[in-house]
C-alpha cells in the first residue's frame, strides 16, 4: 500500500509543470489515496467507503472528490464497481438505488518506474545464501539419519495421517531388523556314509 502511495506522489511531482499547482492528480486525489490506504481491509480485500463519507472525513466538496476519483481512474491508480440493490417501489423503470461503490487500487508500471529502486524488493545480503545452504545440508543429514516413522513424523507432523505413517514406519522397521538379526542356518545335515 505504501508504495502505491509512493508512487503517486512521485507521478504528481513528476508530472507537475513549472508555475501550476496541481499535477496530474491533485493535492485531494493524494489525500483520498492516503485514506483508502488507512481503510482497505488487507484480510479480505474490501474498499468501499461511501462518497459522502469520503467528503466528511476529508471536508472537501462532492465536486472536488468526484474529480479526484475520476483523475485516480483516469492515471491507472484506482477503479471501481457501482452497487445497485433493489427497492420495493412499484413503477415503470428499473427499480434500484445505487449503493458505495467498491473499489480497487493499483500502482500503475510508469508511476513505478519513478520509484527507481523503491519500486523492487530488496537484495538479499550475501551471506544469506550460504546461511540458507547451510541449514539445507544439516536438515538433509538429519533427514536421512531418521527412521522411517520419524520421517513420517517430521514431514507431517502430529497430524492422523502422519501418525498413521510414523506407526506403519515402526513396524517396517521392526520386520526388517528381525531380518537383518536372523542369522541363516548353517547345519549341516550329517550322514554317516
């Protein structure tokens, strides 16, 4: 989220000519981002306040919100889905009544590109490589010095399946070392001849 925000105050000041104000966007447009960004749920996605809430929290006019979320469109920064729901009034014509509308953010591949090195995540440091290759060599040595149902418990953990698996393990392992322990008989048969 911060770096849509981001994102659109540097296509604002980039987009800004010499002697105007205003770039682009507009000082409430970057307000009404800054709240959408405050008030987008980022469990379930949803946005969608209503345009007389935005013009109370913000104490701008209609007039000035609705040119705001027109130029947040119209720049790639944010789109919306108009809700109807139905009323009970009889009549010719649809019989509906728009609810908030839902909307949706976004951070638009020029505005990015003005963030430079804001834009990517950053670099892993160096020795972060080695510490990550190391631990997949003891976890690989611990891996293959398990029985087969310590495996099946530590791939599945505490869960009926890998109980299951861990008790099958066991057992396979028992049928085996009774036959690595059985010792092949050796008498031999003497006849007298």
């Amino acid at each position: 989220m911060q770096k849509i925000i981001k994102a659109a105050q540097r296509y604002e000041l980039h987009g800004r000519t010499p002697g105007r104000r205003n770039g682009p966007l507009g000082s409430i447009a970057l307000e009404i981002l800054a709240l959408f960004g405050n008030l987008v749920s980022f469990k379930t996605g949803r946005l969608d306040p209503s345009l007389d809430w935005i013009m109370d929290k913000l104490k701008r006019w209609r007039d000035a919100v609705v040119r705001a979320l027109k130029a947040l469109r119209d720049h790639g920064f944010l789109d919306w889905l108009r809700r109807f729901e139905r009323t009970p009034n009889d009549g010719r014509g649809p019989q509906v009544r728009q609810v908030s509308n839902a909307y949706r953010l976004f951070a638009p591949k020029r505005a990015l590109a003005l963030l430079g090195r804001w834009s990517s995540r950053p670099s892993l440091p160096d020795d972060d490589a080695a510490a990550r290759a190391d631990r997949r060599a003891i976890e690989a040595e611990h891996v293959a010095s398990l029985d087969l149902g310590a495996f099946a418990s530590f791939q599945l953990g505490d869960s009926p399946l890998g109980r299951a698996l861990a008790q099958m393990g066991k057992a396979l392992d028992l049928r085996e070392s009774a036959k690595r322990t059985e010792s092949q008989s050796t008498s031999y048969s003497y006849v007298p001849m």
